[in-house]
C-alpha cells in the first residue's frame, strides 16, 4: 500500500502507528533549530523518555523504528529497554535537513530569514535554509513507516521514534493530506507522541500530541 491510498478490500485493518518524539535537548530550550544536527538528550529529556517508555509499554508494541540521531536513538533505548524489543535505526527517519537554519535560534531564523520562514507558515514549498523540502522528508520518512507496518501481525502496534517535523509531515502523507495542510496538524511537546489506527479506508489519526499535561511545545521542527 503507497502512502496515502485507502486499504485495498480484503486487506488487514487494525495495525496502530505510534509515532513518537524524542525527549528533550538544551537546543529544545533555547528554541535552536537543530534539524538534522546530532544534539543529546538533557536529564530531563533522559527522564522524560523513561515515563513515556512505561506508558507505552502498556501498549504491548511488536516493533520499535527510530531516527539514527542520538536524541531519537536514546528515546527509543529507554522503550527497548522496558519491553526487550530490538530497535531497528535509519537516517530516513532523522528531522528535516535545513541548511543554513540550523543552529540558529526563533529569533535569529526570523531576523536573517523573515521572508522565507513567513513562506512556509503560508504553506508555500520552501527550501528553508536551502535544505529539504517537507514533501521531500516525507518521501523518505513515510516509505519507512509503512514497510515496517507492513510487517506487523493482525493489529500489531509499530512505534515510531523520530522528530517534530518529519512526525508531521509523515502523518500528513499517511491521512492523504495536501502538503499545505500539514501545518494544521500542530507540533509535539517533547516526549509525546500520535497514534495512527488502520481502517477500512486508509489510516486515521486516533490521537495527538499524547501522553501528558499539555506542555509547550519547545522546538517545533527538530
């Protein structure tokens, strides 16, 4: 099944996406644009990611895949470690490369960048910082998430362990959305995560931005 197509008649319905953002970074609090940059897990971020591991252990997954940026990576050790599932890593699942944007804070992106960061609040495609277009990460990042699904039993539960921007654009490509419309589907607070369920016709968005108290969400993109 291809991204954003309905489940063909006949097909296997009730697999479950988690799809899960890692814990959180010093850049998170500085509202620095990590993108694809290699930042770590803070003590909270560590701690964080604990708690959620035992929230979603009580899911009984049968298979976790996570980004091989550190950050994701030792998100996804603490749910391993819980449940004794392998994690399996790629650099498809890793955040939005955004060239020139990286390391830079809100504030900066928006003094050096104006113009182009309004762009892409419009919905316009944008290369922000000459990196990757969000069709482009979703081109990636959704093939990944769907090969693994595929290998789930009858409603087997795959968590997905990656960063803001490549969660939303992933979930956008999965509900069939047109890439401007991926905005509305908002951000992630660190250590929260999405669950897509799989219907009749395609998959569904059951829940959002889960797992806590509403927090901010620190970091939109990384």
């Amino acid at each position: 099944m291809s991204a954003g197509t309905s489940t063909p008649s006949g097909a296997r319905t009730g697999r479950k996406i988690v799809l899960w953002r890692h814990g959180q970074t010093s850049w998170n609090l500085e509202r620095r644009f990590q993108g694809s940059t290699d930042i770590p897990l803070t003590e909270t971020g560590v701690a964080q990611a604990r708690r959620a591991a035992r929230l979603l252990a009580s899911l009984r997954p049968d298979a976790i895949v996570a980004s091989d940026l550190m950050r994701a990576s030792a998100t996804a050790a603490e749910l391993a470690s819980v449940t004794g599932l392998p994690v399996s890593r790629t650099a498809a699942l890793r955040e939005t490369y955004a060239g020139e944007w990286q390391g830079l804070t809100h504030d900066e992106i928006l003094d050096k960048h104006g113009e182009q960061y309004a762009a892409w609040k419009r919905g316009e495609p944008v290369r922000r910082g000459g990196g990757e277009l969000e069709t482009e990460v979703a081109d990636r990042a959704a093939p990944v998430v769907l090969e693994h699904a595929g290998l789930l039993p009858e409603g087997g539960t795959l968590v997905v362990v990656s960063h803001g921007g490549t969660i939303r654009t992933t979930i956008g490509r999965l509900l069939g959305l047109e890439a401007r419309d991926w905005e509305s589907l908002g951000g992630l607070s660190n250590c929260c995560w999405s669950v897509l369920g799989e219907g009749a016709r395609g998959w569904r968005l059951l829940e959002h931005n889960a797992g806590t108290l509403p927090e901010p969400v620190l970091g939109d993109d990384d």
